[in-house]
C-alpha cells in the first residue's frame, strides 16, 4: 500500500468472540531509568531498543530509550513544555511521541531523529496538537491532531517530521487517530463513530478493516507489524484498560495478562519479531506471545485466552460508522496512558 495515498473504503467488522485453545508467553521486566518513580515503556524496535517516558521524584515525565540492560539515553523536548511522551522507535533510532504543554489540549508533537535533533510536527506553519505515535524504518509516520477550525481529532501521515496529508477512513468518524504504520505502509488505531462508539481498525491497500474485541464499543488498536499482527485494548466499566493481540490473518484474538497483580495493562507497540511494549500500574515489560523468541531474563507466564470473530459476524459500515448493532457507548480509560 502506498500509505500516502487518498483513502477510501470498504470496511468489514469482526466481533463476538469465542473461546478456543489458550497460548503460552513470556515476560521481560524492563529496567527503570535511574531516578524514576514509575516507568512507562511505548515501543520497542526490531533491535530491541525500547523507548518510553519516565517520571521522576518531581512529578516531571521524561523520555528515555536504549536496550533492555537498563543503558538508558534520556530526553526532553523542551521549551515551554512540562513532560516529554515518547511512543515508538523505528529500526533506525527515530522516535516519535508529544510533548504536554499548557498551551496545547494534548500536547506538541514530534520527531526525533536518530542523531539526537528534534523536529515539530506542523501543518500551515502551527505545531499539531495531539498523539503523534508510529513510526516505520523508512521515516513515515502517524499520529492524530486537534482541528484547529473544527475541533475534530483528526488523523494524519508524516515522513521524517514533516506533516504529509490527513488520513480520511471514508466514514462520518468523529474522531480518527491512527496509532501505528507498518513497513509496508499499513495503518492501525481507532475511530469513534456518530454514536460516540469506539471501533479498531487497520487500514491496508485502501480497504478499511473494522475491530470489535467485544461488545463494549471501546476497542483501541495501539500497534501493528509486518505480518500483520496487531496490539489493542478494550476498557472495562470501571474504566480500566485490559490488552490483547490480534492476527489479522487469522482473525484470532489472544488476551495479555500479565500476572502482577496490576488493576490494568496497555499494549503498545509490537516489533517485526512479535514482542510487545506493555505497561501496567505496577511496572513495564517486554511481552514475548508463544510463537515469539523472548531476549534474556524472560519469565514464562500464564496462559491468555483465544478466540476468533463469530462466523457470520462480518457487516457492511455505512458512512456514519454503524453497523445497525448497538454496542455499549464508549467508555473512556480513566487510569493509565492516553489513548
């Protein structure tokens, strides 16, 4: 797919799972920076370079990124901003992310690139105002941005820092915000549609794949690699993020539970090997699923559950985003990472 294309959509819906055999796992505790209070990991490249934001003893986030021993660089984007958010990093080193600012709703967003320099994301000459979040080796990349005229989150494509088009799913999405783009230039990431449902989707090759986990209109795709492998998550009436992985060859979700005994847990990005940057209430890890080779110091873990899309659950979208099945309105995450 040439992912800077115009879009536009066919779109199909899985949803309604069913239970089927259970996978096997590993986990990796990721080191925190030094002087951190609590640690969140992102991303993590094919190198498994990781990079993420850490808050110190002051209540400051601060970016970070290097290999899993713990030998951290450490960032900020500076300026008037009061934490530095950074959520993935390509094969080659750049990172992506935003930056909370008083003056911004979400934060600034931006691109910094493998020798250390730091770009803003613009369009017109003012900086984007949201969730800038995938990155691929070639340097193009996908976030989200707050209209500056119609106050709509809309999403958007960038090469190497630079703001290229916005990124239009063919629906009536109130909101729209890609958070990942594989090597061959396949989207992923979630709209919210004119009933206030959050729907997945993964954009490839012009054709819209629309994602339900569950019933509970809150699913949220956060990463997608090479063979198609896909990170989300869904959010539980208490408002609490639970995560997952998806195949989108084979239609089969797996459930992340990682046994720490965290309230919730967030799938991030996830690398052309399969490993996935997940972050909980406790700690950050390295999620290794049952096909992927963990690095060093992995813990095997439980079990998640499988289960595949209903047959016959597939359904044609309508230009509002709708399948004419009511699902729960959306509820937002009120604990973890913005989405």
């Amino acid at each position: 797919m040439h992912a800077l294309n115009k879009i536009l959509l066919g779109a199909t819906v899985l949803a309604l799972p069913f239970l089927s055999q259970a996978q096997a796992a590993s986990l990796v505790t990721v080191t925190p920076p030094s002087g951190a209070a609590e640690t969140i990991v992102f991303g993590i490249n094919s190198h498994n370079v990781i990079t993420g934001s850490f808050i110190d003893a002051n209540g400051v986030e601060h970016g970070f990124f290097g290999p899993l021993n713990g030998d951290y660089t450490t960032f900020d984007y500076g300026g008037t901003s009061t934490g530095t958010e950074p959520r993935s990093i390509s094969d080659k080193g750049a990172i992506n992310g935003f930056a909370a600012d008083p003056n911004f709703a979400v934060g600034t967003e931006f691109f910094r690139n493998a020798d250390g320099t730091i770009e803003t994301f613009t369009k017109d000459g003012a900086p984007l105002d949201g969730v800038a979040q995938g990155i691929n080796k070639k340097g193009d990349s996908t976030g989200d941005y707050i209209d500056p005229d119609s106050g709509v989150r809309t999403g958007y494509l960038g090469e190497n820092g630079k703001y290229k088009s916005d990124v239009d799913l063919g629906l009536n999405a109130t909101r729209t915000s890609p958070r990942t783009i594989n090597k061959s230039g396949a989207l992923a990431g979630f709209f919210v549609d004119s009933g206030g449902v959050t729907h997945g989707f993964i954009l490839d090759n012009g054709v819209v794949q629309v994602i339900d986990a569950d019933g509970s209109g809150t699913t949220s795709l956060e990463g997608l690699n090479k063979k198609g492998l896909a990170t989300l998550q869904v959010t539980d009436a208490d408002g609490n993020p639970h995560s997952m992985t998806y195949d989108s060859g084979s239609g089969e979700f797996t459930s992340i539970e990682v046994p720490d005994g965290s309230t919730f847990q967030q799938a991030w990005q996830v690398n052309d090997n399969g490993l996935i940057a997940v972050s909980t209430d406790i700690a950050s890890y390295i999620y290794c699923p049952k096909k992927a080779h963990c690095p060093n110091g992995a813990k095997d873990i439980g079990e998640g559950r499988s289960w595949h899309a209903k047959p016959g659950s597939a359904f044609v979208y309508d230009r509002n985003g709708r399948t004419g099945v009511k699902p729960a309105r959306i509820v937002q995450p009120v604990r973890g990472a913005k989405q």
